[in-house]
C-alpha cells in the first residue's frame, strides 16, 4: 500500500531537487529521507528514483507517481477546507509575509486577527516569495503573502502557477524612485527621470533577488546598466542612505508612506502586486483566507487597502 507520508517525499525531491533539500525543509535527516523513499519504491513495486552518486532523479514512473500525489494531496486539502466550512476560525495559522510586508504590517495584521478571530493562534514567517511555494507544499505555512513586478508598458505578468498552489491578488503598490532633495530644476514631463540619474550611486538588493531584477530592468529601459557598491534589501535603510545622500533607490508605496526628510519620491511606471498564495483545494479556500484577507485590509493604509487593479 502507498504511503501519504512517503508520497509527500517523494513530492517534495519532485520541487527541491534533491534529497538533503528535502531533509533540510523538513527537518528531517537525509538518511531518514532516503529510507522512506526506499520503502515507497518497495511498495510500488517499480523504480521510482535513478541514484548516480550523490545526485538522484526521478524514473519515469516516479514523475507519474508525483502527479497522482499531486492530485491525492489536493483532494485532501479540498477535504480539509469542507470540514472546516461553517465552522469557527481557531487553532493554530502559519503566515508567510515577505520581509518589508512584514515590517509594514505584521503587527497590525496579528491584532486585526486576535480582535476578529479570538481563538485563532497566528504566528509570522518571514519569507521570501520565491520560497513560499515550497513551504506551502511542505505544510510548513497555511497562507503567504507574496507578490511579483508588473510594468505599466504590460512586460509584466504573473510567475508561473506553481503545482497545488493556488493565490488571490490583495493589493497593488506603485514603485517609487527615492532620490536626494534635488535643488535643481524639476525634470521637464518628457524627461525620464530614472534616466535622470544614471550616474548616480544606486542602492540596490541583493543580486538574485526578484527586487534586484526588477531594478535593474528599469534601468535597461531607460537605455543604461546600473550597479553600485550599495547592497540593501531592508528598504528603511534605503531610505536613510538616500536621505544621507549616499544614492538613490527604488521602493514601494507601503515602505514610502513616511519618507525620512531629505528625500524626494517620483513615481515610476513599476507596480508591485501582492497576492496571498494557499494550497490549493479544488474551487474553494479555507476560510481562513478570507479571515487574512480581511484584516490584511483592515490593517492596510487607506490608499492601498483598495480592490487590486
């Protein structure tokens, strides 16, 4: 008989690549990973995973395997969210917020939820988008805030639609280039103004990061490569450097809404939207998305708290 235990495994190698990823996500040890994996090909009765030293891969009959596990787990999160309706939100909710959500909300958004949802226990994960999908799969976290870059040239689009992940959009930020109090002349309405200032210092995230990337194609845009020496992710500390005149920066609306003085905002033609990604359980949500949503907007400020465009 097929194991549920085993048959997550042997989803998780499917998404992680190999089998200490796996371990390390679930806390368990590489050995342990690999027993249950040998057991599960035991009970197929079929090679499921192809071993050449220290790197493994699935046979063709372990990539078929992980897509009826697909189905079987989403067929049992459907299950989850059935019971669940109708039934008072409580118990413990894992939230993944990405980190400058995080800083901007998570304090509110946990007193909007006690307030609302007395005998729910949230706790916050800070985590970056691009691990989300991840720890969603591995139960590791209920819910995540995420978000991805849309250009209002239409370049943009939503990553990918990850296997048993399903999001709903909550709200759109516009990005804003931060730069010094500049004394000259505004730019006139057909000057670019990140063109403006490509041979200014620029304050950017760490390479490899979706805000790094999201940078520096503005910059090819407007006909130049950026770099600099400044590597920043926390975007209050931007803000500071620009303030200090040490370069310019690009942030969104919810980390600009109380700019240190000193800095100038210009809106760009850059939008974060965010989404709350859950597991997916056929047409319907846990009711514990709504209950995020909700006092995700509740928590909000006003200009942003809005229906996504």
């Amino acid at each position: 008989m097929l194991n549920l235990h085993q048959l997550r495994l042997l989803r998780e190698l499917a998404h992680r690549g190999t089998i200490a990823a796996v371990a390390d996500a679930l806390s368990y040890s590489p050995s342990a990973v690999s027993q249950q994996l040998s057991l599960l090909e035991r009970n197929a009765g079929v090679p499921l995973l192809e071993r050449s030293g220290r790197r493994v891969a699935l046979t063709p009959a372990g990539a078929n395997l992980v897509r009826h596990a697909e189905v079987i787990l989403e067929r049992l999160e459907t299950a989850r969210t059935e019971l669940a309706e109708g039934q008072e939100v409580a118990g413990p909710l894992r939230l993944g917020i990405y980190p400058s959500a995080a800083r901007a909300l998570a304090s509110g958004l946990l007193v909007s939820l006690r307030r609302a949802y007395p005998r729910l226990e949230p706790w916050v994960w800070e985590v970056d988008p691009a691990d989300a999908p991840d720890a969603l799969r591995a139960g590791q976290l209920d819910l995540a805030l995420t978000h991805y870059y849309d250009y209002d040239s239409g370049d943009g689009r939503p990553p990918p639609a990850e296997p048993g992940i399903r999001s709903r959009p909550v709200f759109t930020e516009r990005m804003r280039l931060a730069t010094p109090t500049d004394p000259t002349p505004q730019p006139a309405p057909d000057e670019d103004p990140v063109r403006k200032w490509r041979h200014a210092p620029w304050i950017l995230p760490t390479p490899g990061t979706l805000c790094h990337t999201s940078v520096t194609r503005l910059c090819e845009a407007s006909g130049f490569h950026v770099d600099s020496w400044h590597r920043v992710d926390d975007y209050d500390t931007a803000l500071g450097l620009v303030a200090a005149g040490a370069g310019v920066a690009v942030v969104p609306d919810l980390s600009a809404q109380n700019p240190p003085a000193g800095t100038a905002l210009t809106p760009l033609p850059l939008r974060r939207r965010s989404e709350v990604a859950f597991r997916a359980a056929g047409s319907a949500a846990h009711p514990a998305v709504e209950a995020f949503i909700a006092a995700l907007r509740d928590t909000l400020p006003a200009e942003l708290a809005t229906e996504p465009s």
